[in-house]
C-alpha cells in the first residue's frame, strides 16, 4: 500500500489555508495600519514643530518679524494656496526652508535636523501636505495644520484628533496645533 496524500486532500487542506489567510488579511487591515503609521508620523512630527517654533518665539528677542513661506488662507486644504509641495525646502539653517525660521540661531542650536514634510507630502494628488499659518499682525501666534487619513485618526474614528473638542481649534476634520487655533 502507497503511503501519501491523496489529491483531494491536498486540495482540501489548500482550500482552508486560503480560507485562512482571507480571514487573517481582513481582520489585520494592513492598508488601513500603514494609514495608521503615517497618522502617528504625522503627529510626532508636528508635535516636533510646533515644540521647535515655540521656543524659537520664546528664544527670540524680536519673534515677530518672522515670516512663514508656507502661508495659507483661512480654510485649510484649498487649492495649493499654502501647501508644502512635494519641492518644498527642509532647511533649519536659514530662512529658506518651509518654515521662514533660522533655527540655528537659537544658543545651543536648532532642535530639529531638517523641517518635516508630511509623509505623503502630496503624492499622486493626495491632498496630504502640512499647513502653517499665522497672523499678521503677530508673528508669534501661529497654527500647525495636517489632515489625518487612517478611520483611527479622522474625525470619525476611535481615537479623534482632528475635531474641534480634541485639538482645540476651529476646523473639524483638520489636525490643528499652535500656539492660536482659532480665528486665524
């Protein structure tokens, strides 16, 4: 007598693990958890910002004359008004990068190596970018601006970041961070 698996049951057994791995790949999401990694990307890195802005204004003698080169107007993510294209300048040594600060002039040095671009930064027409805007008449208030793309991180999802009631500012929908989130 042969000892060995009949065709029937390899295809049985192949049956269930493609079963199996279709259970695992919906359970798991992974589009929706490299939407997720971006998300937490996105959140570090303008946490970063804004802590480095914050004590540049706080550092400075003269904070209000600095300009942003990424300004915007008062409703985020209109046209490429304010965006930081996929060209944008990550310069932290002079007043070339994104954000017009000289980080480097701050004693001890600049917090942040280079200026951070979101992680989709517009690709394919993604609408992803990071926004700064602030005001005219002071330099000093400013608002940090990103849209979050995972259900996790979106206004409708578990852990909110983007409405109103848990960042703070006036644009639901929108991750917002500053020193003035509102009325800009």
């Amino acid at each position: 007598m042969k000892k060995g698996f009949t065709l029937l049951e390899l295809l049985i057994v192949i049956g269930i693990l493609a079963i199996l791995a279709t259970a695992v790949t919906l359970v798991l999401n992974p589009i929706e958890m490299l939407k997720q990694s971006r998300d937490g990307k996105r959140l570090s890195d303008l946490r970063a910002l804004n802590n480095a802005i914050t004590f540049f204004i706080t550092a400075s003698t003269t904070p209000t004359g600095n300009t942003f080169n990424c300004t915007a107007s008062t409703t985020p993510y209109s046209g490429d008004t304010g965006t930081c294209s996929l060209n944008a300048i990550t310069a932290v040594n002079n007043t070339t990068g994104w954000v017009n600060i000289n980080f480097s002039s701050i004693s001890g040095g600049s917090p942040l190596s280079k200026l951070p671009l979101d992680p989709i930064n517009g690709l394919s027409g993604s609408g992803y970018y990071f926004y700064i805007y602030k005001t005219e008449s002071d330099g000093a208030k400013f608002e940090l601006n990103a849209n979050m793309e995972s259900v996790k991180y979106s206004e409708t999802g578990g852990n909110d970041v983007e409405s109103n009631t848990k960042d703070g500012g006036d644009n639901n929908g929108v991750y917002e961070t500053g020193s003035l989130l509102t009325s800009i």
